[in-house]
C-alpha cells in the first residue's frame, strides 16, 4: 500500500533482444505485464513495418474466428470461456493454428452447405406435394372419347369451357401450378385477369401446414395456385407474371395417374432426404461441439501473437538484422523480473546469446503508475477522472477513500436510506467473483459494479450520518431518553397557543444534551427547521475549511520530495496564513459560540455572521451584540494584517526565487565554462607536464555535474560522473509571473468561494430530508388513515411508497449527493495540492486481452 500515496519509481530502460529470441521474449514481457513499450519507428508506415505479413496473417485468422462464432450463435450454442487464459504459442505453431483453424472452418462451410442445400431440396419437394394433393380438389379425369352427353341447365360452377371440344388441338387445355406467398395474392391474382382478359381459371387455396421463407428464415403459410388456361401465349404471359412476383412453379400433370406416380415418388424422395437430412445435422453438431471447445482458446492465442508482432514493429533493428532493440518505461523495482524474463525467453528460444535489459537516463517525464486492487481501484478512478496524477506528486486516493463517502453521506444522511445502500453494495462484492456478474455487457451494471467498494462505504457513512441527525426514512428515533421534560412546564394559562414552549430557564426541564446525535423531541417542534438550518449550516462550514486545509497541508510532502524547499516559506506558509488568520479564525467563533452559550442563556448569544463580516470591517460594533471575548478587536486587526501580508510573500516570492536561481545557475555555468577553457589552453601549452594540473582543473566540473544531476531517478550512476551536461531551458520571468498572479488570485478568492460551495452539504442534507418527509407524509402516511377493514389497501401503498424511494431518493438524491461530492474533491480540495498534468503508466499486458468471441 506504500505505492498508493505516491505513484512508484518508473525509469527508462532498453531491451537488447536477439532475433531468434525477440518473440519468445516480447511474449514473456507481455505475461508479466511490466513494460510499456514506445514506439522507436514514429515515421514508418505501417504498411511497411517488419512483421506486416505477420500481423495480416493474424488478422485473417480472426476473421475466421468471427465466421465460426457467427455459425456457433446460429446454432444457439456458446462458447466455452476458459478460467485461465493460455499462453501465447510458439513462432513454430502459428502454422498448426492457422491449419487447424482453417480446416475447421472449410469443414463447417462444407457441411452447412449441404445442409441448407438438402433443406432446400426438402421445402421443394414438401411444396410440390402439398400441390399435387391440394390441385385433386380442382382437376379430375378429363371426360373420355364418344361419352354421351347429357343435357341440363348451365350452373355457375361449370367451366367456361365444354369438356367435349378438349379433345381439339387448338383448344388444348394447360396447367400451370405453384406456390405464391399469401401478401402477394390479390395483387397476383387482379393483374392475371387483367392481363389475360379472363381466358384463365385461377384457383387458390392455402397450405395445410407452414413452411420457411428461404429468404426471411420466418414461417410462412404459403397459398397454392392452379391455373387453367388454353393458348401458347396466355402462358408465356402467365409465366412471366408469375416469375415477377417471385413464385414456385412447379409442372402439373394433364392426367390423373401421372400425378399420383409423382405424388407417391415425392413422398419416398422425401423419406429419404430426411434421414440423410438428420445424418447431415447430426455431423454439423459435433463440428459445431469441436468449435465450441477450441474457440476460444485459438481465439485468444491468436490476439497474444497479433500483439506480439505489433511490438516487434516497434522495435529498432540493428544493421546486421541480428539483435532488435527497444526503449520502455519500466518500474525500477521490477527491473530484476524482466531481466529474469530476458533470460528464461532466451533460454527457451535456444539463443546463444541470452537477452538483457540496461536502464538508461531519460530528461522525459515518466508515466505514473499506482497499484490498486479491488477496493482501491474506484477511488483511484475518481481522481484520475480529473487528471492522471504528475510523477511521483501526492495522490489523493488514499484520503479519498475516507473523505469522499463521508461528505456523500453528510448530504445523504439517513439511516433507512444508508442501510438499503449498505445491502445492496454489499450484495455486489458477495457476488463479484461470478462470471456473470463481472462480464456483464450493460454499461450502467458495470459502473454500479466497479463502484461496489464506494457505494459500500458511502451506505456506512449515511448510517452513521442518519444517526447523528436521528432520521430513519425521515422518522426520529428515540435511542436514549430525550434531554428536555415537559411535564415540568406549567401550561395552565397558555393551553389556547398552538404551540406551547420550552423554556430551559424552569428547573427540571433541560437535563442536558443528547448522548448522541440530534434530540428527538425536536421532530416535534415548531422551529425544527429553523434549528437544523443553523446547525448543518455550521457543520459544512466546519467541514469545508477543515477539508481545504488539509489539501494544502498535503502540498507540503510535495515540496520536501521533489526538494523545493524554498515553496515551504514562499508558498506554503503564506497560504496557511491567509487560511487561517480569516477562515480558521470562523471556525474557532463557531466552537467558543458553542463552549460559551448555553440552552440557558441562549438568547444572549451574537450572530457569528456579523462578527465575521467586522474581522473585514476591522470593528467589533460593541453597542449592538458585543464582543465574544475581551481584546476580541486587537485579535482580529493582527489577523487581518497577517492575511494581507502573506498576499505579496505568496505573489512575487515564488518568482523572484526562480529568478535568483535561473541567474545563479547562469554565473555557475560561465565560471564553469572559462575553468575549461582555461584548462584547455593549459592543456595545449603543457601537454607532457600539465596533465595533473588540468585533471585537477576537470574535478568541480564533474563534481557540479554529478550534484546537478543527481536528482533525477532515471540517471544511472555512470552518467552522473561523466557529467551528461545537457542544454538549460529558457527563463521567461514575464510568464513565471504571470502564473504565480494567477495562483495567488486563485487561491485567495478560492478560499472565500470554495467556502461558500461547502454550503452546499447544507443544502442538499435540508432538500433530502425534506424530500424524505414529504414522500412519507403524502404517501405512507395517509395509508395510515384509512379503516381497519381497508388495510389490505397498505399493501400497494407501501409497494409504490417503497418504489418512490429507491426511484427518487436513493438514486436521483444518490446521484445527486455524489456529483457534489465529486464537485468538492476535485475542484476544493485536490486543486490545492494536486496538479493532474501526468499521463498513465499502460503496460504491454496479455490481462487486457480478451477473446473477441
């Protein structure tokens, strides 16, 4: 936990890597998750990188693995996710994966082709003996040669046509049968009348049963058509239309026996497509099981290989194509784990040469890294949210930790509204190991789930809030007996007021305060609100200094680590100063207020708010309220003063220093730049007798070197005492003044300004208990009123009061206290110590790799 309060030592290091080796051991790298590689071929595209075709390769693979996933979610199959993903494979057995999993593929292909081609094949037949059954209705034996005829009156249902004249090849009678999909069938009936002026008889009856739409995959009721017609182009025009409206035509016989030998042919075709039909799928589920098994796992290797190449795209290859090298940001204290990685990668590689890593200097700011875990990795993203921390600068997570839930609750309060929190968060982290819970796609669920340790903890705090202002569900609680009696008041000649007082001053009336928390009997009285106003009022302006103080008391272990002492006296003291001489002294009339007065004399005591406004006034207005303590105006004139004197001292002390440094470091370096010359010159004109001379003349050189040097954690030793002399940037007094004019203004109306937004835990505590009340009494409440015999009504009330409140005040009330909080963190409290100007330490790591499946 020593790495949370500040991110850890991250240095520059360069990775020698062999080429037989450089796979094996970007893949060990990757495991460990340790470096973060830097891209040493910014200018390079990416189209003519090394390991292009490698990377192709492995992209064509997952595509294949996108085919068979898609197969798999057809078949209404899912794929087996392993606990522990593999590692990554070998250069040797890429080509086994890529075969294994092309093979499977074609063979999934293949069988799914012949299975919806058999499918296929099985709906036309089906479809052509539904219309030889169903045209039975419509077609008989037509009448034979030389029958007799008989003579009756025409009906309606007789054809158009005399069944005698048939036999003529002019008036020759033709068939034309199929299936038409039932949305299209007026349309496809009223344009065969009109197109064919009624020399068709077109019938049309729906199928028994449903068959699939191969183009929708949907269960259709399909409608059958016989069409009657004489004529060679009625039928080119028949056919035409019905290829326009996309039917099934099918060939119907003229004679009756022809059309039951194919009916009975249809029917043993179709016994047996069907049992080969069952054979085919019976094969596609074991190809499809072979899938499930192996999926995943090639699927994830294949990520790790993809990732392994693109880091070697990266790398800088020697002129020989030898050797790879490599620049990565690497934490100092797990230097020795990746040169043991180095070593085992070269050794499985078989390498003669065993692969090494060498920390190397770097003026680059390192990334920041700071080690979390489950609890803390919430609390560590709200302060990241607002900006990745500056290397090695305090974080504020460990303080948030407790700072945050605990100003949530203030505004949050409650002691049935913190114990369902409580449960519920609780709930998460029982349940956090399952898979179902962690992989959950819904992006509400995850942030509520990532946050189960916050909301845990802020549920805590609101209990132990709603205890201190003794509200459950806005209801007080009577833990202990209550500090005031009314039996000793005497309401005799008062009993017609609507409210009757409590006067401390009787005896017997007022024990004493309330163990803990607020007295319950004043949820009874009639300036509840106007007591509670004072009292959260108070309590956030105690909060919020309090809190702001010790942002900038944090700002000191900033200065002692990065050893800019001179900001201890130019900065930090003066900011304390103005803090405290004004709003510290607040806080101290606020608690003499409170030691001072008691319920007994109550009504002597002055407004805190006029005295404070006569600290600026520099007066104590002795005839209206009087002072709080004799010599109160000498106190606030020295304190007054003392704010403005730490104005300037915080204004032009920072930039002057700067300034005398910057000349400091310019006269060091001539003095240091006219000691070499001269020891050259020396050098030139006593080359055999004045070498002691001039190495002597080289020491202060090398000693103001190595002290100039020395404080940066990415030098090593042996570029410290060769001096690694590099070129000063350039001191613009004008901007380092305008910056510290900036801050000063900042912060010193910052303090009056971020004083006033902690206010707003006042506020929000008033709005969500009068919130809370207000959905009781309208709701709850009038429950209550009803007869005995409409109790069973308590049941739907107490549903939809039960709804309301989760709805309303646990999660707008809940969403709301936690932004403010949020607000109060990031821009009262982290501003003062905490600049966010850091970017993030993201290591090469196979834990972020996730199968695509």
């Amino acid at each position: 936990m020593g790495s949370m309060f500040r991110s850890e030592e991250v240095c520059l290091a360069q990775l020698f890597l062999q080429a037989g080796a450089a796979y094996d051991c970007v893949s060990e790298l990757g495991e460990l998750g340790l470096v973060e590689f830097r891209d040493l071929n910014p200018n390079v595209n990416a189209f003519q990188r090394r390991f292009v075709a490698d990377v192709r390769r492995c992209e064509e693979l997952e595509k294949t693995f996108t085919y068979l996933d898609l197969e798999l979610q057809k078949a209404g199959k899912e794929v087996e996710v392993l606990e522990e993903n593999p590692l990554a494979p070998a250069q040797k057995d890429l080509m086994a994966i890529q075969e294994q999993s092309e093979r499977l593929a074609q063979e999934l292909r293949e069988v799914s082709r012949n299975r919806e081609s058999m499918q296929g094949r099985v709906r036309e037949l089906r479809e052509y003996a539904h219309i030889l059954r169903e045209g039975q209705r419509f077609t008989g034996q037509l009448p034979e040669m030389g029958s007799p005829r008989r003579t009756r009156a025409p009906t309606e249902t007789d054809p158009l046509l005399d069944p005698s004249v048939a036999q003529r090849l002019d008036l020759k009678v033709n068939f034309l049968a199929g299936v038409i999909h039932p949305w299209k069938v007026s349309t496809f009936e009223r344009l065969l009348w009109r197109a064919c002026r009624g020399y068709l008889i077109a019938n049309f009856v729906e199928m028994s049963e449903p068959m699939e739409d191969p183009a929708t995959g949907e269960n259709v009721t399909w409608v059958i058509f016989l069409i009657s017609y004489w004529g060679e182009q009625i039928g080119q025009k028949i056919k035409k239309i019905a290829d326009c409206f996309h039917c099934h035509v099918y060939p119907y016989a003229n004679k009756e026996s022809d059309r039951l030998e194919t009916l009975r042919g249809l029917l043993l075709q179709i016994e047996d497509m069907q049992s080969v039909l069952r054979e085919t799928e019976e094969y596609l589920s074991q190809v499809l099981q072979k899938a499930v098994v192996a999926l995943y796992a090639l699927a994830v290797k294949i990520q790790k290989v993809k990732a392994i190449y693109l880091m070697l795209n990266q790398c800088s290859v020697s002129v020989t194509d030898k050797a790879s090298l490599q620049r990565v940001w690497c934490p100092v204290a797990d230097l020795p784990r990746v040169q043991q990685a180095l070593v085992d990668a070269s050794q499985k590689s078989a390498s003669g040469v065993d692969c090494f890593v060498n920390r190397i200097p770097s003026s680059e700011s390192p990334p920041t890294l700071i080690r979390t875990n489950r609890f803390t990795a919430g609390f560590q993203n709200i302060v990241d949210a607002y900006g990745v921390g500056t290397y090695q600068e305090m974080n504020p997570a460990p303080y948030t930790i407790i700072t945050f839930p605990f100003l949530f609750a203030v505004m949050f309060g409650d002691v049935g509204h913190g114990l369902l929190m409580f449960i519920f968060a609780l709930w998460m982290i029982l349940e956090e190991n399952s898979p179902k819970m962690r992989k959950s796609q819904n992006e509400i669920w995850s942030m509520f789930f990532g946050g189960r340790y916050l909301i845990l903890l802020m549920g805590a705090f609101s209990i132990y809030t709603g205890f201190v202002y003794n509200e459950c569900f806005s209801k007080a609680t009577t833990i202990f007996p209550s500090g005031w009696s009314v039996a000793a008041m005497n309401w005799s000649s008062q009993e017609t007021k609507p409210a009757l007082p409590l006067d401390p001053k009787y005896p017997g009336v007022f024990f004493g305060p309330y163990p803990f928390g607020i007295d319950p009997v004043w949820s009874m009285a009639v300036n509840r609100l106007t007591f509670l106003n004072s009292f959260k009022m108070k309590m956030s302006v105690i909060l919020g200094i309090t809190h702001m103080t010790f942002g900038v008391i944090l700002s000191i272990f900033n200065y002692v680590h990065f050893r800019t002492f001179y900001k201890i006296y130019l900065v930090f003291i003066p900011e304390m100063i103005f803090m405290l001489a004004l709003f510290g002294y607040l806080v101290f009339m606020i608690f003499f207020k409170w030691f001072a007065y008691s319920a007994m004399n109550s009504e002597n005591a002055p407004s805190i708010l006029i005295h404070f406004i006569n600290v600026f006034m520099l007066s104590v207005s002795v005839e209206e309220i009087g002072p709080l303590y004799p010599g109160q105006r000498y106190v606030q004139i020295v304190l007054v003063v003392l704010a403005l004197v730490s104005i300037p001292v915080l204004l032009l002390g920072d930039p002057i220093c700067l300034f005398l440094q910057h000349r400091t470091r310019r006269i060091r370096k001539t003095r240091q730049c006219f000691v070499a010359e001269v020891a050259e010159t020396q050098d030139e004109r006593k080359p055999l007798l004045g070498s002691a001379n001039s190495d002597e003349g080289r020491i202060p050189v090398s000693r103001q070197s190595s002290r100039d040097t020395v404080g940066s954690v990415n030098t090593a030793e042996t570029d410290v005492e060769q001096g690694n002399l590099e070129p000063e940037e350039e001191f613009d007094v004008v901007e380092v003044f305008m910056h510290q004019a900036i801050h000063t203004i900042e912060y010193c109306l910052g303090c009056v300004s971020n004083t006033a937004s902690y206010l707003r835990l006042w506020a929000l505590s008033l709005a969500h208990a009068q919130l809370s009340e207000v959905l009781w009494s309208m709701v709850m409440k009038n429950g209550f009123c009803v007869q005995y015999y409409c109790g069973v009504i308590l049941v739907p009330i107490f549903a939809f009061f039960a709804m309301l409140t989760v709805a309303i005040l646990l999660v707008m009330e809940g969403l709301s206290a936690f932004l403010h909080a949020l607000r109060l963190h990031w821009v009262e409290f982290q501003n003062k110590f905490y600049t966010g100007a850091g970017y993030k330490f993201s290591p090469f790591s196979f834990v972020s790799i996730h199968s695509p499946v």
